[in-house]
C-alpha cells in the first residue's frame, strides 16, 4: 500500500538577515503594517532573530548578527559546517526557508526523510536559556528540522507547538551599532 503523500500547510518563515534590527522593526511594523509576533536574543550575545506576520499564519524573519559581512552577492547561504561556525549570513542574504508542516506529522515526516536518505537535525525550540532542547516541553514554541537541498539551500520543516501572544515580545531591537533601542510602535487610528 502506497503512503499518504506528506501534508504541507505553507510557508513558516523566510529568514533574511538585516544590517540594523531597530531600523527594520520600524519599517515592517510601522511602515509595511506587518505585527512584530516574536522576538528572541541569541545566546551569548550572537545577535537577534524577530519575526512578523506576513498573514495567513506566515511570518517574515530577519536576523541580526553583531558582526555580519555586509551586502555581497554570492554570500546567500549558511556555511555547510553551520553547528561548528554559526548559522551567521550576509546582510540582504536568506539564511534558510522554513515550510509549515502539521505537528502531529512532525516526527512521521523526519523519518520518513531519514529513510530517503536526507541528513537532517531535529531540533525543538524554546524559550529556555539555550534556545533549544532534545525534548519537547511546555517552553517549546517550534519544533524544527533542518537538512540542505541538492543546492546547498539550508532547508527547515517547522512546526508551531502554540500561537504566538504578547509573552513572545521580550527584546528591544539592536541598531546596527549593537545598541539596544526602545521600539517605536504607531498609535492607534
């Protein structure tokens, strides 16, 4: 009997990097009208990772490393031994491209790639000090795997465990000088 063919439920997020984290909260929230939906500080100063609703339960994310190269073309991509070096890429670059699956798929479609060959990390998100656990738990907000295309594209199969709400706004964005700055949020109409 042949299996069910795997069920996707569309975009999770495009990760691009931007130069000054502050200036690019203001444009899409302020701007764009896209809502800032979660913000994370990377550990150990490495930067920050915030992310805003394009609609339809998609989001846009944008990081911000404190050291990044600035905009190159032909520096598109994650370095392949991202776990020793850093997930770090270029202004205006796409670190990875996450695809919605359903979370109770989650585990059938790691292995059913497994099976095909596909190296891939599995790894679930949370709001824990380390960003990220083995196991599953109340803190997780995303469950993730992540493996490469035949082009070397750094690919993610994501998972939301919860809805994103106001808990998950915890960080002012860094300017491009690594300074924090208060976010400037459009009154009401």
């Amino acid at each position: 009997m042949a299996e069910e063919p795997m069920r996707y439920c569309g975009v999770n997020h495009v990760a691009l990097v931007c130069r000054d984290m502050a200036e690019t909260v203001d444009f899409y929230e302020n701007v764009l009208e896209m809502p800032l939906v979660k913000t994370i500080d990377l550990p150990n100063g490495r930067g920050q990772h915030f992310f805003f609703d394009c609609g339809g339960g998609d989001t846009i994310a944008f990081f911000w490393f404190p050291n990044a190269p600035a905009y190159a073309p032909g520096i598109a991509s994650m370095h392949p031994d991202y776990q020793k070096v850093g997930s770090q890429t270029a202004h205006a670059s796409m670190n990875h491209l996450a695809v919605s699956i359903p979370l109770e798929k989650f585990d059938e479609y790691a292995d059913r790639l497994r099976k095909r060959g596909v190296a891939l990390r599995v790894l679930n998100h949370d709001d824990g000090e380390n960003h990220s656990s083995e196991t599953v738990s109340d803190k997780t907000w995303i469950r993730s795997m992540y493996f490469r295309d035949p082009n070397g594209i750094h690919m993610e199969l994501a998972a939301l465990t919860r809805a994103y709400g106001p808990q998950d706004i915890r960080h002012d964005p860094l300017n491009a000088q690594g300074e924090r700055v208060p976010r400037k949020t459009r009154a009401p109409a």
